[in-house]
C-alpha cells in the first residue's frame, strides 16, 4: 500500500511539475468544422492546455506550445514577418518555409491606471506539413498581464495552465501561396472566430462581482485580400483592434454585463448580455463567452452582423476594482 500510495504521489508531481493544466480547458467557436476548441491531444503539440482543432483535423495543437512558441522563435530571430521554419518549431533543421509570421501588442485603459495586455500572433501558412492541419491564416490573441500607469513593455501572457486565447482562422486559398504576403484570406466564407481558455469557472462556480471592469479588445479580419486592400482589422504586426471596457456584476446566480467595444464606428453593444452560475455569459442570440482564472478573464465571440466577416473574437482582464 505504501508503495502505491508514493506512486500516486509522484505522479501527482510530476503532472504539476510538467505544466499540465489540471483544469479542463473549455471555450466556443463559430463554425466547429473550421475550428474545434478544447484540450490539446497532438502528438507532437499536446499536453492538454488549450488546443484548437483545425479545418476538421481529428487532433488538437496547444496553441502556446504549437504556433505561438513557433512563431516567438522566428520572430525573435528575423523580426515580424519571418518565415517560420521546421526548427523554429523544434523540429528538425529542414529546408521548408511553414508559414510567415508576425506578433503585435493591445492594452485598455480603465477609469484608474491599470492597463489591460494582449499579445496577439499572425499566422500565415506557406507550406503544409503532413503532421500541421491546413489553414489560410490563424491570428491569436492572448490576454497578458496586467500592468499599472503604462501599457506593459514587454507584454507578459498569462502562463500555461491560465492562458486565455482567441482569434479568427481562415481556410487555405485555393493555389500556391507566395513566399511573402500579408493575405491571411480572412475574406473567406469559411472564416471562423473562437476562445478557449485552461483555467474556466465552471460547475457553479462563477464568484461575486461588483461593478467589475474589464479592459477588452476584439480581433475581426487581419490582413489583405487577395488583390492587396487591407482589411478592416489592418495588417498583421499593425492591427486594428475593437477595444473598450464591459462592466460585470453577479451574486446568488444571476448577472449581467454591460458595455460597448468599439473600432471607428463599428461598436459591439453587451446590454442584454447574461452571466450563468457556471461562468458562461450569452445575449441569446449574437454574443457568448465564458470567465477564466476565477472571474479575474473572460474571452468570446460576437457572431452579429451580415456574415461571416463581421464576426469578432474578444478578450479581457480585470481591471477594478
């Protein structure tokens, strides 16, 4: 018995020491057949922290340890707009150019000095390797660190087993990419929005909130089209965000948010938006989501509008009280 019982122990440590979420990563998307959310199971980017399942792939990828640290690495190397190779991605050194690559950075200001963080990473894939699902573009974002009286320099994400992630993906343009281009092909009908995140409030455990503000900002068609207009969501490394704060309040299983996010003046309106005991909120109809890391982030969608390119992914953090 006590044999079994150091067994389970160290297998306890292990699975802590390894970085694995113990939490079960959970989100929503647009278009399940576009991307699937939930933990990742790849074979070579697994580990059960946030994944997406992409273009109908029968796995999931973990997005900080798949194309995000990919991208990272290539970036860090040649600066925004790199082309992300077999290595970067900690694969062995091979003469094949996977995908073009760029990061860019958002922050809110609340009422005080406290600003909301976001590091958001686009993807535009060039080559299709047997083991990565095919795409056109995939632009993440990712809700960072809080910091106070300037926006954060360098942007911190939030760690592994926290992380809250969500962006837009686009299907893979019918010919041969070229080797440098800011075209994601998010004017495709096949365009999908989606969140996930590794620490949900789930199972009743949404906590009390009074008049908690969150610093927000929404990801919605990065890039060029295909004759080279750039899109409303600007170029990636040079985005167009919607941003602005939503107010949350919740007690004894009821709630609700209020708040606009805005680009220009497109403005997504939260008035009639509902919070749920397990977390999730929802307007019935165009907006749902879910709080992450005890109510402290929240990540959704916004599916208004006339199509698919009006869809917006949106992110945030607490920021008061």
């Amino acid at each position: 018995m006590k044999m079994k019982k150091s067994t389970l122990a160290l297998a306890i440590m292990a699975l802590i020491g390894s970085g694995a979420a113990l939490a079960v990563p959970l989100g929503g998307t647009s278009n399940s057949a576009g991307v699937a959310v939930g933990a990742s199971n790849h074979i070579l980017f697994g580990g059960g922290n946030s994944g997406v399942a992409l273009n109908g792939a029968s796995t999931r990828i973990d997005l900080a340890g798949g194309p995000i640290n990919g991208s990272n690495n290539a970036i860090a190397d040649h600066g925004n707009g790199a082309i992300m190779t077999p290595s970067d991605m900690g694969m062995p050194a091979l003469p094949i150019n996977v995908a073009q690559v760029w990061k860019d950075t958002g922050s809110v200001n609340g009422a005080g000095s406290t600003y909301a963080n976001f590091a958001v990473n686009s993807i535009r894939q060039i080559t299709t390797l047997s083991i990565a699902p095919q795409f056109g573009g995939l632009v993440i974002g990712q809700v960072a660190a809080n910091s106070s009286g300037t926006p954060a320099s360098p942007v911190v994400p939030l760690a592994v087993g926290n992380g809250v992630y969500f962006g837009e993906w686009a299907p893979r343009a019918v010919g041969t990419p070229p080797a440098n281009s800011t075209n994601l092909n998010m004017t495709d009908t096949g365009r999908t929005v989606w969140y996930v995140g590794d620490n949900p409030v789930a199972n009743n455990s949404m906590p009390t909130l009074v008049n908690a503000v969150y610093g927000v900002i929404g990801i919605n068609q990065t890039g060029t089209d295909a004759v080279g207009n750039v899109l409303p969501g600007g170029l990636p490394g040079n985005q167009s965000f919607y941003t602005g704060e939503l107010t949350a309040n919740y007690a004894s299983g009821a709630g609700g948010i209020t708040g606009t996010i805005d680009r220009g003046s497109s403005s997504i309106n939260f008035a009639g938006t509902s919070i749920g005991s397990d977390g999730t909120f929802n307007n019935g109809s165009t907006i749902e989501g879910r709080f992450y890391n005890n109510a402290d982030a929240l990540a959704g969608i916004y599916t208004g509008g006339a199509s698919a390119a009006d869809h917006v992914a949106f992110g945030g953090s607490k920021i008061a009280p």
